[in-house]
C-alpha cells in the first residue's frame, strides 16, 4: 500500500507553525512566507516552469488565472463539454462566455475545431490523460491565451512535455482526492510568464500594493502549513505516480471483456488519477445492469465502510467504481443558455459507455485483486442469465 501520510508531513506542520515567517507573512510584494516560497518554486520547477503562485484551491486558481489573463466582459473562453464544473463555473465568475467544445472519443480529451476560435482555452487533462500537444501549439499559434486545467493530471506527459508547461499557464488542485494534497485543500499556478505570474500575485492577495493599482483582488493565500505539508508530498509524488501507473496496469491487462480499458497512445505518459474505461455492451449486458449486480456483490466490504466522496482519505470508499459524469457541461440548468446549436456527439457517447474506476489509488495488491475478483465474477454471473 502507498503511504500517503506519514510522520515528516506532520513534523513539517509543525516546524511551519513555529517559524517567524508565519507572522512576516506578505511583507515582500506578497510573495508569501519562505516556506510558501519554496513550495512555489519546486512544484513549478518539477512541471518544468519558471514562476509557481500558490492559492487555496484549484477552483481558485482557474479563477485567478483567468482574471490575470484578461478574461472579462462575455469574452469567449473554449471549455471541454466534459469536465468537472469548476472548469466552466469560474469562466462564468469572471465574467467570460464559456465556449463548449467536444471531446476526442479515444483520449476524452478536448478536441478544438480551429475554424471557432476564441481569445481564450481551457484544455482540460482529463483523468489523468495529458490533451494533445499538438493542439494547444496550434492554439498558441492563432493567439489565444492557452490556460491548462491540470488538476486531473499532475504529473501526466504528452510527447515528453509535462503538463502546465505546455499552454500560456496551468492550473493545480490539491484537495484531498488528487494525487497529492495540502491538507484538504489548496492549487497552484504554473506559468513562464514573469509579468503574468506577478498578476496572479496581487489577484491572489487583494490586489494591491498600496500604490496606484486599480484591479480588484481577493483572499485567496495558500497558509505556510499547507505548503510545508506540500513540500513533503511532493517530494512522494514521483512514487505515487509510479504506484498509480502499476497498480492501473495490472488492472488493465485482468478487467472483465465488458469493460474496455482507456486507450493511450505511445507518446503519452498517462498519470492516472482515474482509469477511465469504456463499457461494452454487446454482451447482452447494459451498464446499469452490470452496476447494480456489481453494487449487491460488494456489500459485504461496502457494511463496514463509511459512504464518502473523500476518495483519497477512506483507503476503502463506498464508490469506487461508477458511470462518472451524469451529464455535460452545457446541459447543466446554469450554463444551458451557453449551449451549442448541435450536441456534441462525442461528449454524448462518453455519457452512455463511461466507466470510472477508483481502485488502484492507496492500495495494497491484495485489495486490488478482490476487486478486480468481484468485477469478473459479477460480469460471469450476468452472462449466464
């Protein structure tokens, strides 16, 4: 099993509350603390990028990166249509025009139709598959602010480039479900862009210097706490990543023949937050079927557990194998009135035939092999009646 926690991550906690920099805080430009300095700087260093700015979430981050880049007054913004809300939630928060955009049936990653340009993207690496490098080039070429929503994806390459270095910018959650976290909650910002990396800066902390500045700015600081919990993850992030790709591997190559593993090319370096399968049912066996007999086959773990969306803390959560996302972006009730002419057909069938499983992460082989005991057993089962 992977430790995800450990002795050094509550030491370091404990050291960060007992340094002076905790009260020095944002004297500097608002740069932050040492500590938050630090983290800054190797996170970014590790995703191959010049400047980190640290915020309380990944929800934040989109938000600051968007304002920072100048998204305002219904400018388009081009969203994937399948993604987690908060994608297209803080598109909206800034005042832009979210601009749905269908996904590519291999790698449910957004596939951007260049002849409907907008002035900004937010490819989203979905799951932990990187989007296609050559794209966001392309979309760097046309003049569009490229803004990288990594936080599915920490970690994951495309042709050797590792995400958030790719675009103008990326963004990263660290809430507890992601592959590493500062205590619950908290994101970053990568980018090269000096002048870009100061905005996001001042957004993040009221935005001001107390000179003639006139943007608005926010709350949005990350505490020295997190980030000296942060410093320590990242130092185990290599080897969770590596757990992550062996234990999804070995799940891959022993699914039932109704569910398809995703499919990587070879130029991709896949970081595997979820596996994100396919559902085949030509067996005779619909999805929804196969999930309830499933559910009555797990009880006997399910008795014992808590019932919780915290994936990441409950080594045993309640759902760890389910159909995914409900529904697209542009059919939920707040986002409808920016929906697109046509339906995105790619998006649609993602909906039907998805299939998320969640049981590779903090897990021993021994528990792994259950389940995958009990996946095999309920589509056996099935076939029979």
């Amino acid at each position: 099993m992977i430790q995800r926690f450990g002795n050094e991550e509550i030491n370091a906690v404990k050291k960060s509350i007992t340094k002076s920099s905790l009260l020095s805080g944002y004297t500097n430009k608002f740069l932050g603390g040492e500590i938050i300095q630090k983290f800054e700087k190797e996170f970014a260093r590790f995703h191959k990028c010049k400047y980190g700015i640290s915020v309380n979430s990944g929800t934040s981050a989109l938000f600051v990166a968007q304002l920072a880049a100048g998204v305002k007054n219904m400018k388009k913004v081009s969203v994937p249509s399948i993604t987690f809300t908060a994608t297209t939630s803080q598109v909206v928060a800034c005042g832009g025009s979210p601009n749905f955009v269908d996904i590519d049936p291999e790698s449910y990653c957004m596939d951007f139709d260049f002849s409907k340009k907008s002035p900004f993207a937010i490819p989203v690496h979905l799951l932990g598959h990187p989007c296609n490098l050559e794209m966001i080039k392309t979309m760097k070429e046309y003049g569009m602010f490229v803004i990288e929503d990594c936080a599915q994806a920490m970690g994951a390459k495309s042709k050797n480039k590792i995400v958030g270095s790719m675009g103008d910018c990326g963004i990263f959650s660290f809430q507890e479900t992601k592959h590493i976290t500062t205590l619950g909650e908290g994101g970053i910002i990568v980018t090269n862009n000096e002048e870009f990396a100061e905005k996001c800066r001042s957004i993040r902390n009221h935005g001001e210097y107390y000179k003639d500045q006139m943007s608005v700015g926010f709350n949005l600081r990350l505490t020295d706490a997190q980030a000296a919990f942060g410093i320590v993850q990242l130092k185990r992030l290599p080897n969770i990543l590596k757990n992550f790709r062996k234990n999804a591997t070995h799940i891959m190559k022993n699914l039932p023949e109704n569910i398809l593993p995703p499919i990587i090319s070879k130029n991709v370096e896949h970081s595997f937050l979820i596996i994100g399968c396919r559902y085949d049912s030509t067996h005779g066996i619909s999805r929804e079927k196969f999930l309830e007999r499933l559910t009555k086959n797990r009880k006997k773990f399910l008795k014992n557990e808590q019932i919780s969306d915290i994936k990441g803390l409950n080594l045993r959560p309640g759902k760890i194998i389910s159909s995914g996302y409900k529904t697209t972006q542009y059919n939920i009730p707040l986002y409808r009135k920016y929906r697109p002419k046509k339906i995105h057909p790619n998006s649609e069938n993602f909906l039907k035939t998805s299939l998320f499983l969640d049981i590779h992460r903090w897990r021993s082989q021994s528990e792994i092999n259950e389940e995958l005991k009990i996946l095999n057993n309920t589509f056996s089962e099935l076939k029979k009646t």
